[in-house]
C-alpha cells in the first residue's frame, strides 16, 4: 500500500476513533477484552495468510466476505 494512502486511512481512522469517544459510544469493559484479541488475531492471521498460495486466499476472502453479506441480508 503505498505511504500516503495508508496514513490518510490512518488518519481517518483516528479521526473516527475520537467522534465515538467524544459521543460515548464506547463500551469501555468491552473494548478491554476484544482489544487484545483483535490484535492477536489480526498479528496472527497475517502471518498465515503468508503461507497460503494467493489464488486460494482470495477465493478464501471472496467466499467470506459472500457468506457474511448474504447473512445480514437474509437476516
């Protein structure tokens, strides 16, 4: 990803992060035990997705991202 697009993301993120804080929209205890498992998972997955070939990892996130769109539809 090249540098300037990754820290507009970021920016932009950080900027979404503050307005939830500022409107209390954070479930602090919440956010306490999914925020390490978040990461762990993330850290994780990155690396075994290294060790995927690319042609099966995108039909892995294709059928993900399909899976989860047709449930919140049907639901």
């Amino acid at each position: 990803m090249a540098p300037s697009r990754t820290v507009l993301t970021s920016a932009a993120n950080t900027m979404a992060v503050v307005c939830f804080i500022v409107a209390g929209a954070v479930r602090w205890r919440e956010l306490a035990i999914m925020l390490p498992a978040v990461v762990a998972g993330g850290y994780l997955a990155a690396r075994g997705a290294r060790h995927l070939p690319p042609f099966l990892l995108r039909v892995a996130i294709v059928v993900l991202c399909a899976g989860v769109t047709v449930y919140f539809f049907r639901r």
